[in-house]
C-alpha cells in the first residue's frame, strides 16, 4: 500500500494522513482526511463507504495482518 494511505474501519474506507502544513484540499475527493499528532486526531473530511465483498475483505484482512505480523518480527528481532 503507497505511503500516505491508512486503511480503517475494517478496509472499508481509505483515508489519507498528511502533515499540518499539506494543503488537503489537494487529495482526492474520494478519500477521507486525518490529522493527527501523538495526542489527538481529527478527521478534516469523512471517507465515504466502499463496501467489499466478504472475500475480498478477507484477502485485504489477511494481507494487512501479515505485513503487521512481518513488521513486528523485523522489530523484535531485527537480524533474522
């Protein structure tokens, strides 16, 4: 998945995260807007809903939670 792309509720929308100083009317309209700092979060524009088909969800599921097993891995143990 490209940088700048957080998946959220389950893959069903796609929002982008950006920094403060973006200018976010820039990105498109079909995607929803994050900010957020190590505090707090507000959501500048609402992802509008994409429903998936349940197989494709699950594919999309399963591909996230083994690129966040992977990352896990390489952190805990960085040499294997």
């Amino acid at each position: 998945m490209p940088s700048g792309w957080s998946m959220c509720a389950v893959l069903r929308r796609i929002f982008f995260r950006r920094a403060a100083a973006f200018p976010w009317q820039i990105l498109p309209v079909t995607c929803g807007v994050v900010v957020a700092d190590a505090h707090s979060a507000a959501v500048l524009r609402e992802a509008p809903h994409h429903p998936l088909h349940a197989s494709r969800r699950k594919a999309l599921t399963l591909r996230f939670a083994l690129a966040a097993g992977q990352r896990l891995s390489s952190v805990i143990n960085p040499r294997a």
